[in-house]
C-alpha cells in the first residue's frame, strides 16, 4: 500500500519497462511519462489509441485539420516491469554514504538513496 500523503512509484522516466499483463503483455518500451498521483505511466508505443479530431475552421492557417490521432494511453505501474539485461527485475531502495561539500568548502559526509535491483543488487 502507498504511503498516506505521497504515492510512491518506483518506474522513472526513460525506464525500459516490459508490460506484464494486459493486451499489450510482453511489449516493451521506454517510459515517455509518470503520472504519480493516479500510479500510471505512459510506454511507448504501448496501449496505443485513436482519436478522432474535428476540422476547426479558425481562417487562415490558424485552423487544424481533423483525421485520426494515434496516441499511447496511460496504463497502470502494476502492470509493467523494469527490464534489465534480457530478464525484468523489481525495484528496491538503499542508502548509500557520500561526502557532500558546504558552501565554504568543508565536506560531511551523509546518505543518499539509491535505486537498486532486487534480481542482481546492481544500482540502476
């Protein structure tokens, strides 16, 4: 369950994600955006849709042409996984210490999170 406040997502834009259930299952693509409040992210050239446009008549060039829009559809986080090497993997967190350096040029050191694989270990 997502925390309270926030809704968590572990898929980032430019992930390469491999869509694991539904019509386009086994499709891959790369995340074009992350839609964090309704947990859903946008793959291209998956769960493509058409939409048909009116012709609006403004004068001039101002005016669009109507026909059909091909478009990629949000589709839930659940229903995708992130690809790494030939296999998916899920996504884990760690910390990791880093020196961080002050205005004035003194360093501390501190953490930092870090995506990693939960197959492999490896950051991502």
């Amino acid at each position: 369950m997502a925390k309270q406040g926030k809704k968590t997502v572990n898929i980032k834009k430019g992930d390469q994600v491999r869509v694991i259930s539904g019509k386009d299952k086994g499709a891959e693509g790369k995340v074009i955006r992350v839609l964090r409040e309704e947990q859903r992210v946008i793959v291209e050239g998956v769960n493509r849709m058409k939409r048909h446009t009116k012709v609006i008549d403004q004068g001039g060039r101002a005016g669009t042409t109507g026909g059909i829009i091909t478009a990629e559809a949000p589709i839930h986080v659940s229903n995708v996984m992130l690809v790494e090497g030939d296999g998916v993997t899920r996504v884990g967190f760690k910390r990791e210490e880093v020196t961080k350096r002050r205005p004035d040029g003194s360093t501390y050191t501190s953490t930092r999170s870090v995506r990693v694989s939960r197959k492999t270990g490896k950051e991502i």
